[in-house]
C-alpha cells in the first residue's frame, strides 16, 4: 500500500532532476531517509515552512569526499621487531586454572 507522502514524493521525483524538489517540513520529517537518498543520488530538496524555503538539502560538492590515497602512510609506519611475539607474563595467565 502506498501512503500519501510516498505518492507525493514519487511524484516528485518522477520530473525534472534539474529542478529542485520543494517540500514541507512534515513530509521530509516523515520520509527523511528516502529524501537523503535521493541527495545522495544527486537531487537537490527545498524543504518548507509556511511557503518559505528554510533550508536547501544537496550533495557534497567533491572538494568535501576525501578519497583515501592508498599507500599514503607508507614508510610512516614502523612495527618492532616482536610484534607478533606474546609476552611470556600473558602466556602464562592464559595457563592458570579458572
């Protein structure tokens, strides 16, 4: 069954994705996880109050995801020499009876 607020946003989203999509605060509150979505894919949200638009909901522009740069550590880090070795004081507390 499909509510009221999923018909309006299908509408919605069915137009023009270079048109902004205006809606009321209630309908995001109520469908917040699917407006987030739809940001995420690239869609820009007006959300209302009384008519007036009191915020703007769009993807990060590229400059706010940082890629990770792999090997960007390398030669950073150092392991010690026993690092995969157990200290012989753990060892044996693992031995004793429980």
């Amino acid at each position: 069954m499909i509510t009221h607020g999923e018909r309006h946003m299908s509408e919605q989203l069915s137009g023009s994705q270079s048109k902004p999509l205006k809606i009321g605060v209630r309908e995001f509150r109520g469908n917040l996880t699917a407006y987030l979505r739809q940001a995420r894919q690239g869609s820009t949200i007006l959300v209302t109050s009384h008519d007036e638009i009191v915020a703007e909901l769009r993807p990060p522009s590229p400059s706010y995801r940082p890629r990770r740069q792999p090997g960007a550590l390398r030669g950073r880090i150092k392991l010690s020499d026993d690092f995969d070795q157990t200290p012989q004081d753990m060892l044996d507390s693992m031995d004793g009876v429980l």
